[in-house]
C-alpha cells in the first residue's frame, strides 16, 4: 500500500491555492472546499485521497514493467519533472509537444533512430569524414532532435499512461491519449475541466512548490512499483532453479 498522504505537508506546499474564482469551471466544484479573497480553496483531504488512488495505480502500472510519460511543459513544472521523470526511470516531455507523439508514434521512432543513427556515425569516425558545413548541419538536427526527444529516445513502444501537470497547457498531449485509450493522470488546478482526465489529482499546477510536493508522492510511488517488480523477479529466479534440479527425469534420462 502507498503511503498515507499528510494533508499538513500539502497545506505547507500551498497545493490548496486555486485561480481566481471567476475563472474557475465549474466541473471542478466537487473538490472546491471555500473561496477566500476572491481565490478557490481546494479541499486538501479529497486531494490526498486522490494522489493515493493515482498512487495505487502507478504503482500497479511500474511493478507490470510498463512505461508513465510525464508531461509538463510550462515552465515552473519543467525542471521538477525531468528531474522526478529521471528519478524514477520514466520518459517525459517537457518541450513543446511533439504533434502525433501518441496518434503517430512510428515516425517518433524514427526521429529518435535518426538521433541513434547520428551518435553512431560520429563513435565509427563517418561523422569525420564530412565537410565542415554538413557537420554542423548534423550536430544541429542532433541537438533538435535531443532537446525535443532526448527523454524518449529509449521509449520503444507507447506508455502504458500519461501523467500530465497543467491539463489546459497539454490538451493536445491529452487528447492523444484519449484516441488510443491511454489512460490519463493529472494534476488539475479549479480552472480546468477534470471530465476527460482518468485519474485527477485536484492541485495549484502554477507554483513550483505545489508541483514539486505532488510529483514528490508520486515518484516515490513508482519507485516502489519498481522495487516491488524487481523483488518478484529476484524471488522467481530460485524457485526456477530448484524446479530445474528437482525436475523429475524422462524415461530416456533414466
């Protein structure tokens, strides 16, 4: 089981801070607790059982050896992300989305074989043999292609979920999903529609605080799915083994 989630460390992280209450949508009143000063109050205890349900399940997903895209690219999320992302060992984006990252993966992958192309052209010296001009055109498509698909490049198939901060900013990214039946986790703030996202986790997704207390819980919880799946697998090796040695002999054996 997860963590229990305390509702204090949220409130110090300012996770309860919501827009303004006149941009508010109004989808998102089951998880508002007050207005105060003109700004939506979010009801930290719906919140903290949110992140526990979200928890459960990213967990389910890490122990089955499937992959999480985090997505986030606004800048006060940027950062916290790749660096949680990378924690954990999960891809993300946090450049401009690339369009049909989801709906078209096959041409992603075969941008990020032409980055691998790129890295061994210059490791067999065929990168040496180039003028000077179609040098720096290749270190510049390399360095594009890296600054946009660097975190996925090792993403062989499509994630197993998306976990998304700021659900208005990545609508493209969330509608991708959406077609492929990708199941979507969110942090969603009071002035966003909760409905097309699967596992919502009602927070502030402007301040960097919020953000980082969030993807904290959450990170760890995929750490622990990870950990969970390397266990069984370390616990079946010997049991393979003794039912290698205790296997009964065939006729022929004997």
């Amino acid at each position: 089981m997860a963590n229990k989630i305390d509702v204090k460390e949220l409130l110090e992280a300012g996770v309860h801070f919501g827009h303004m209450t006149r941009k508010w949508d109004p989808n998102m009143a089951p998880y508002i607790y007050m207005e105060r000063n003109g700004i939506h109050i979010i009801n930290l205890y719906k919140t903290a059982a949110k992140i526990e349900e979200a928890n459960e399940a990213l967990k389910k997903i890490a122990a089955s050896g499937r992959k999480i895209l985090f997505v986030a690219t606004k800048k006060q999320a940027k950062d916290i992300v790749a660096e949680k992302a990378a924690a954990c060992n999960m891809p993300y984006i946090t450049e401009r989305w690339p369009g049909g990252m989801l709906t078209n993966f096959i041409t992603i992958r075969k941008a990020v074989k032409k980055m691998a192309s790129i890295d061994r052209m210059k490791k067999d010296g065929t990168f040496n043999t180039l003028s000077k001009k179609e040098k720096l055109q290749v270190d510049r498509l390399r360095a594009k292609l890296e600054k946009n698909l660097g975190s996925i490049a090792d993403m062989s198939r499509l994630p197993a979920a998306l976990f998304v901060v700021d659900v208005k900013a990545e609508h493209i990214a969330i509608k991708e999903a959406q077609k492929l039946n990708i199941p979507v986790f969110a942090m969603v703030d009071t002035n966003s529609d909760p409905r097309p996202i699967d596992f919502v986790i009602p927070a502030n997704d402007d301040a960097s605080k919020s953000i980082e207390k969030v993807l904290g819980l959450v990170s760890s919880a995929i750490i622990e799915g990870l950990s969970d799946r390397k266990s069984d697998k370390d616990e079946e090796q010997p049991v393979k083994e003794v039912e290698a040695v205790q296997a009964p002999k065939t006729e022929t054996e004997e």
